[in-house]
C-alpha cells in the first residue's frame, strides 16, 4: 500500500477504531510532556493501529509525530518530511477542527521548518490557532501562541512586536502563565525578547531572563512542583 492508497481509504466504521483513535490522540498528547519513551511506544502504535486497522479521524496527529521522532531520534529527515506529507494530506482529507488544530501546530513547531522559511508558517499557525480555538483545544491553543511567538523570534522579527505579542497573543486564555507546556513556551520567548532589548537583568548569565516581575529560579522551581516532567520545560528555556 503506498502513501496515497493510505490516506484514500474510507473512514474506519468499526465503533473500537473510533473510540481507539480518539483515546490514543489523547494519550500521546499528555505522554509528549510525560515520558519520551511512552510518548515514542504510543507514536508506534499509533501509526500501526492506522495502517493495519484503518483510517480515523485523527490519524494525521500520529504521523506528524511520527515525522518528529525520525527527525529528531533517528536524524532521517527525508522520511521525517514524508510522514509529514502523508499528516497534511490526512488533515486536508478530514474536515475536523481538533485535528486540523492540533495537527498543524504540532506540525509547524515541529516539521514545518525543515521544508519552508520560517516567516512562511506564521500563516498555518494563525489557521489551526482558529480551528484549536472552535475546537475548545484549550491547551493546544496555548501552545500555538507559544508557537507563533516563537516562531516570530526565530524569523527575525522586531523584538519589541515580539514582546508585545507574548502579551496580547493569549490575554483571552484565563491563567496561560500556569501553563507548564505552551504557556512555558510564550514566557521564555518574551523573557528572551526582553533580554535582546536591554530589559533584563542581563549583566550576569544567571540572571539573564529576569525582570522585576519574573524570575527564571523561582519559575522553574514552580515547574518542578507542578509539571508532570518539569525537564520538558526547563528544556524550552534552555
């Protein structure tokens, strides 16, 4: 079966396919800031559940993640940007707003930019923040702000829009600063936009990415006691 055959075959009727795809899209989203070895297990399964039992709705979320761990496990980055080519075309077969939310995001943050300059996600992100936010995706739609605000810094922008963005982007998200994932995300984006600005207390290493209203120990302290793996957020900051 080739990759077009794949995305081409009809929708699983089976009521187990459906429920196993809609659990496993759920699972390896909270297995992602878990524990990297069940959120790679679960990418396995994922990926053999769809070939072998058939298509759900979802199925696009597993194999951009796919994509991810041969990019980023096994360094194979033309098989990482066919699986991502086979998720965009599963995500443009489907009409589902949690897919194309999710999927997207994940895709731009972590695929997108092996195959396109960064300036031309920006684009994709505003598309699945949309389709995150009709989905009431709340934790996706925070990590996609963290995404755009990212994304931005890494193109180049102006670091005071950047700023300014990680302030308005997810100031109708009630407590996104709590968010030990995406909201991680924003924070270190505008604490690095600031310190590019002169805004921090940048005359040491340590102190870098303090200000008078946030202070990089006592956030990661924080993390250590409330993330499920506070080592997925101190790498974002790192």
């Amino acid at each position: 079966m080739d990759c077009v055959e794949l995305v081409r075959r009809p929708l699983s009727e089976d009521k187990n396919i459906i429920a196993v795809g809609t659990v496993l899209s759920d699972t390896l989203g909270a297995a992602y800031w878990y524990d990297a070895l069940m959120w790679y297990q679960l990418v396995i399964a994922y990926c053999n559940t769809v070939v072998d039992r058939g298509n759900f709705i979802q199925a696009g979320v597993g194999f951009t993640m796919l994509g991810t761990a041969a990019i980023g496990r096994f360094r194979d980055i033309s098989l990482g940007m066919t699986l991502g080519e086979i998720s965009q075309d599963y995500y443009n077969a489907y009409d589902d707003t949690w897919s194309r939310g999710r999927g997207w995001t994940l895709y731009t943050l972590f695929l997108g930019h092996f195959q396109t300059p960064m300036r031309n996600l920006l684009p994709i992100l505003e598309n699945a923040l949309d389709y995150s936010m009709a989905s009431g995706d709340r934790s996706v739609s925070i990590l996609n702000i963290g995404a755009m605000a990212a994304t931005r810094f890494w193109a180049g922008q102006d670091m005071a829009e950047i700023e300014a963005f990680c302030s308005y982007g997810p100031e109708e998200i009630d407590g996104w600063e709590h968010d030990m994932r995406g909201g991680a995300l924003t924070l270190s984006v505008r604490q690095a936009a600031r310190a590019l600005q002169g805004k921090t207390r940048f005359h040491h290493p340590k102190t870098t990415m303090d200000d008078a209203h946030f202070t990089i120990t006592n956030y990661l302290d924080s993390c250590t006691k409330k993330a499920s793996n506070p080592k997925r957020t101190q790498d974002i900051f790192e």
